[in-house]
C-alpha cells in the first residue's frame, strides 16, 4: 500500500517537477531557429567527360531531405557556406522534439500523482 503524502510533500513534488519543466524550456534553443529534415551529403558526376569527376572523386553536394504527410519528399540543396547554419538547425529542431517528450513525461507524472490543480470554475453564463 502507498503511503499518503501530505499537502506540503505534495506541493514540494509539484514543484519540483514544475521546475525541471521550467530549466528545461530554459535550456532550448530559440523556436525560430528549427528545420525538420534530415541533413546528407552526396558524391554526383556531372557528366561531362573532361571534368575531374569523369574519372576521380565526384562533386559533393549538400542537401536537406524533408518527407510529408502522404509520402511526399522534398530535397533542398545546401549551399557549403550555409551547412554549419542548416546542422545547427536540424539539430535545434532534434533538441525541440526530445524536450517536447520529457516535458510530456513530467506532466504524465504530474498527473499520475493528482498534482495538477483542479480546473477553474466554469465562468458564469451570460444572461
């Protein structure tokens, strides 16, 4: 059998996990600064015979790959100047989704352990 917290343990865990939700959002990234994709590089001949790509090491190009709803795949190619700012991105955007999952733990815990405030009342009806 549990033992039964007291009010002031329960608002302590509260708050606790309030926190860790707080330092969490703290910590991310700013939202503006997300892509969804996934960030690849490619070896591609031009095919023209007299480039060096005929015969050695082809061009490397950057690009990102972002799929869609229905099947739908979208490729961008990346300028080298820009790939440092496009891995950043992808991998704000990476930090974002695992912050959005734990967040989802703790409010699972909050509302397992009944910590959540009970809702307002209804606001009254206008006559």
């Amino acid at each position: 059998m549990k033992a039964t917290k007291s009010p002031a343990q329960r608002a302590t865990q509260a708050a606790r996990l309030h926190a860790r939700k707080d330092a969490l959002l703290a910590s991310l990234p700013p939202f503006t600064d997300l892509l969804r994709g996934s960030f690849f590089v490619r070896t591609l001949r031009c095919g023209k015979p007299s480039c060096r790509c005929a015969t050695g090491k082809g061009h490397r190009v950057a690009y990102v790959s972002v799929t869609f709803p229905g099947g739908y795949t979208q490729q961008l190619t990346v300028p080298q100047a820009l790939v440092p700012v496009v891995r950043r991105w992808i991998a704000n955007y990476q930090r974002w989704w695992r912050a959005i999952e734990r967040v989802s733990e703790l409010n699972r815990r909050l509302l397992r352990e009944r910590l959540l405030p009970a809702a307002p009342p209804p606001a009254p009806a206008a006559r």
